[in-house]
C-alpha cells in the first residue's frame, strides 16, 4: 500500500528522493485522518526547510494539521493542482498530490527516515493506540 521506494515520517509524511531532489507529501493513513481536504497551505518557492520544521499546513472539513518537513533543504516548486484541487489529497495522495518539491541539503538526512515497512508497523501500532 505504502510505496517501498519512499521513506516516511512519525508525523505521516513522505519523501520520495531523484538526485538531488526530494518530492514530498502526506501519507494516505494522514489524509484518512484528516477527512476532506479542502484547502492546502504550501510554502513559496525559495524557501529554506530544516527537518521537523512545519512548512505549511492541510485544512480539512475536521481540522487543520501542520506539515513537517522530513529533511532540510530549499523548496524548488510546489504543487500547482493543489490550488485548485487540494481534495486530490484525499484520492490520490502518494502520487500526483505531492505538496512540495525541494533541493536537499543534506541527502544522508534521507537514511533517518522509516522505510515503508517500518512505516506500516508504525501506523498499525497507532491505530491499536487508538482502539484501545
């Protein structure tokens, strides 16, 4: 379900690494969370990322949730289809509802990151937290 070649934070973004640059978006599991998107907040093109570092935000009809950048690096474009339509989040969310684009700092910064099955364990260790 969870793209093996992407690697994956604890606050349900994702990363997916060509080069020098890394694309970035939030996970199904997050959008499922969120419930219809209706609005998304990105940064400007230029801008400087550390990791851990809120860059925008997913506005929902259930809430407003803060996007965290996974690495450090300079946003080089972000996604023109989410002006228009962010609900594509909510369809299509690993792929062409990225959010951001950015040229990496520090590409070893990539390695922290859970891999698809850790991300998975995480997310299924979540979701007993929250049936319990």
């Amino acid at each position: 379900m969870y793209p093996a070649d992407y690697r994956y934070t604890k606050d349900h973004e994702w990363i997916k690494v060509q080069g020098d640059i890394g694309t970035i978006g939030i996970t199904d599991y997050a959008q499922q969370e969120l419930g219809d998107v209706v609005f998304v907040d990105a940064p400007k093109v230029g801008a400087k990322l550390a990791p851990g570092k809120s860059f925008g935000s997913v506005e929902s009809v259930k809430a407003v949730s803060e996007i965290y950048s996974p690495v450090s690096g300079e946003v080089t474009e972000t996604n023109p289809l989410l002006v228009d339509t962010p609900e594509k989040i909510n369809t299509d969310p690993h792929s062409a509802a990225w959010l951001i684009k950015l040229k990496l700092a520090d590409p070893k910064e990539v390695a922290s990151l859970m891999d698809a099955a850790a991300y998975e364990a995480y997310i299924a260790e979540q979701t007993k937290e929250h049936s319990a």
